[in-house]
C-alpha cells in the first residue's frame, strides 16, 4: 500500500514544479533511496527517506554518505516542520507541505492538510503496533506513573525497562496517534490524551502480549506470602489475588524477577498439571524512586492497570466485575 503514498508525493512536487527520478525503492518496501529532483536546469541529488511519524527519532541515526536528506511521509505536524526547517532538512508530506532547496529552487509550503492519502497513512502509523510488548512497557509507565509523561527520557525508559531511544521513539508513536499532546517544545509541555483510549488498547493487547501464554509460568500449588524469605527481590500481586472485591480467591497471579523458590518449595509447587493456579510473569517496570516505598516489604502488590488487565484477560465473570470496580475506583485508571 505504500505505492498510493510514493505516487502522491510524486504529485505534489508535480504540483510545484519539480520532477523526481528514483523513487520507485521506496514503492517496492526500501526504506531508503538516492533520488533526484529536477526544475528546469536546476538539479539536487538527495537520500529519500520514508519516515513514518516524520520527526527527528526516526532517522537521528542514519548516514547521510554526503548526500542531503529530502524526508517523505503522511503527514508533517507543524512543530517537527519547525525543527526540520530549522536544521535545514528538506521535507515533503502527502498533504504538500514541503521545504526542499537545491540551486536557486526554494519551495516552502506550510498549512496543507486534508489529503485522504495522507489521511490514511496516518492512521496505519498510529494504530501499527503501538502496543507491542515493549511499547507497552512504555504506555504502561505513563499510565501507572503521570509525572512521568514530564519527565527526562532516562527516566521514562528506566521506568519501562527499554532504552532511552525505544522510549523517545515511543513518545513519538504516541503522538502520532494522538495519545500524547504537546503544548510547547520542551518535555514540560508533553500532556496524555484520551487516556481512556490508552487504557482500553493497552488492555485488549495485554493476553496476546506482556501477559501471553508464552510468557507465563504455571504450577499447581499453594502459596503463602509468609513463606518468602525475607530478602530478595518483591513479589507482585496481579489478578484476582489483588481485589478486595474477591474474598475466595482461586488464582495467584505473581510477577517477579526469580521464581521465590523457598515459597515454591513450601507450596510444592509442580509445572506438570492440566489444572496450574500459581501464574508467574517477569516484572516488566521499575518503580520511580518516589513510589518505590507505595507498599514495604517484599511483597507488593502490581500497579492498578497490571492488576485490571489481568482481571479482564481471567475470563472470569466474577473478576471482569472487580475489574470494574477497580477502574470506577482508581483514579490512575480514569481519564484525566
């Protein structure tokens, strides 16, 4: 499908006058590709690139071997037009936006919008994987930790356990898709929006993704917190185990870094059953220092969307209903 969007490019520079040899790659899936526009006697020869949200984290580490970067999406939000005008880097969007300077040829276009081209290939960005595992590591945090959404990108990844570049390219991701909001250029200005929405998509990948089956451990056994020694590192509560709307609960749904093994071993925990009630997963976060004393002890039970996810994933009519209890009672699970 990215034929159409090459093909409208195409078009707009048509539009202003220029002709484009080369760029038929990036039709055909490259990423990448030399290109050359032309006007009149006028030449400039360019490494094209596509960029999926068109900003800086996209190709912050590409060689540009000598050539000027002439940068191809969807569309350009008016601040990364901005920074790319800045740096002197040409651009052109579906929409017609464009700043490309070759010879005597300038062509600067801002404002455009509406185009279905651009439209469409928007869209296919910002609901594209946004929530693969690692992705959602970062939703995750965000979500689980609000101040964090202002926070320096070190801080951001160490809390979602990715690299500083995974969470600025996140960060990106969400914008595109119109979960983060920018009010001015600087990280004070980032703001969530439709957490709602965040919150919805995050848990409906949640069974196919950081909560799968592959990625869980399962045994028949007992557990008792008491049975855990008292050094090591914590042991979260998820699913119904964390509802104090559950009085009987059946399940543990546990997340640690290592299997507690003196609370197996007390548990005769046994991998080998058709019936497992004991789940374990790895801790995928690291809580920021300011709410790294929220509970004490070892024991601890998982942040309020962890717990709702798993709620949810059960298929359990009684714990769908904790599930709603839990988000019309927390306030990190409503809109805000």
């Amino acid at each position: 499908m990215q034929g159409d969007l090459i093909d409208a490019l195409g078009d707009r520079l048509s539009d202003v006058g220029l002709r484009v040899h080369g760029l038929r790659p990036l039709a055909e899936g490259e990423e990448k590709t030399l290109a050359t526009l032309r006007r009149g006697s006028q030449s400039g020869s360019y490494l094209a690139l596509m960029s999926p949200h068109m900003s800086l984290p996209d190709f912050a580490n590409e060689r540009w071997a000598g050539h000027p970067l002439l940068v191809l999406g969807a569309r350009i939000t008016p601040r990364n037009a901005d920074r790319m005008r800045d740096l002197g880097i040409n651009y052109l969007d579906a929409n017609g936006n464009a700043f490309i300077a070759f010879g005597d040829v300038l062509v600067d276009v801002r404002g455009r919008s509406g185009d279905p081209v651009a439209a469409y290939h928007r869209e296919r960005v910002a609901t594209s994987n946004l929530f693969s595992p690692k992705r959602a590591q970062v939703a995750f945090a965000l979500i689980s930790w609000p101040h964090l959404v202002t926070a320096k990108l070190r801080e951001i990844a160490d809390a979602a356990r990715v690299s500083v570049g995974f969470a600025q390219k996140t960060l990106a991701d969400f914008e595109a898709a119109n979960y983060l909001h920018r009010l001015d250029r600087g990280r004070t200005g980032r703001r969530l929006a439709d957490t709602a929405g965040l919150i919805d998509g995050w848990t409906a990948s949640f069974p196919g993704g950081l909560g799968s089956p592959e990625g869980t451990r399962a045994f028949r056994g007992t557990f008792d917190p008491d049975a855990l020694a008292a050094e090591g590192p914590a042991v979260y509560v998820s699913g119904e185990a964390a509802a104090p709307w559950i009085r009987h609960h059946a399940t543990w749904t546990l997340y640690c870094d290592e299997v507690p093994r003196e609370a197996a071993a007390a548990g005769r925990w046994t991998a080998r059953s058709t019936e497992p009630n004991v789940f374990l997963r790895d801790v995928f976060w690291k809580r920021p220092a300011e709410s790294s004393a929220a509970d004490g002890g070892r024991l601890q039970k998982a942040p309020p969307l962890l717990v709702y996810a798993d709620l949810l994933a059960s298929g359990d009519a009684r714990q769908r209903e904790a599930a709603a209890e839990l988000r019309g009672e927390n306030t990190e699970l409503r809109e805000r």
